[in-house]
C-alpha cells in the first residue's frame, strides 16, 4: 500500500544537507568561548540571520572585543595566523559568512549556499 514511498528519490531537503555535510572544513571542530555563537548559526533554518551586537554577546556571555566594533576587517578577514579555535570558526564552521554594519552594530551572517 505505501510502496510509493519507498520508491521516492531524494528531496531538495535531503540533498541541501548532504552538501552541507560535505562542504564543512574536514578535521575542524569548533569549540572555546566562541562556540554558543556557532551553535546558534549552526542549528538556524533560516539562510540569513540578522544579530545585533547586544544579542551576539548576550549568546556569549561576554562583551566583543573593541576591534570587532570599530574593525570591519575583523568579521571578514580572519586571522589565520591564531593558534587553536578562531572566533571566525564560529561562522565559517556554520557555513555562513559575516558581513557587519559597523554604524548600525549588527552582523548578517549569510549561509553560503
């Protein structure tokens, strides 16, 4: 009776999550104080996700740094050069992209599909 099920191909959902799996970093784990923010992107439907400073720190539990609030270059260019977990892990282990208004104190953290 319910055979018709059985034989359906995979769903749009399916597959956006098979590449999702496969497009995150291999051997990258995220952890450290930044990981409530990367559990928060990470477990959001939505592909755009729109966070004040306020609501950044409250996930965290801390106050940003001063360069994430006067430096544009500190939510785009991480710093490769840090040893151990990067704040930037926690949205490029997300799959998403940072993209802050500096005037307006909030970040777009965009799925990169």
């Amino acid at each position: 009776m319910l055979d018709w099920m059985k034989r359906r191909g995979p769903t749009a959902h399916d597959l956006r999550e098979a590449n999702a799996e496969t497009a995150r970093p291999q051997g990258r784990v995220m952890s450290g104080q930044y990981l409530l923010l990367y559990k928060y992107l990470e477990h959001r439907y939505a592909n755009t996700v729109v966070l004040t400073f306020a609501e950044i720190e409250d996930l965290l539990g801390f106050t940003l740094p001063e360069e994430a609030r006067v430096h544009h270059e500190w939510w785009t260019n991480p710093a490769a050069n840090v040893a151990g977990p990067n704040y930037s892990d926690s949205w490029i282990l997300a799959s998403r992209t940072a993209r802050p208004n500096l005037s307006a104190l909030t970040v777009v953290f965009q799925r990169a599909l």
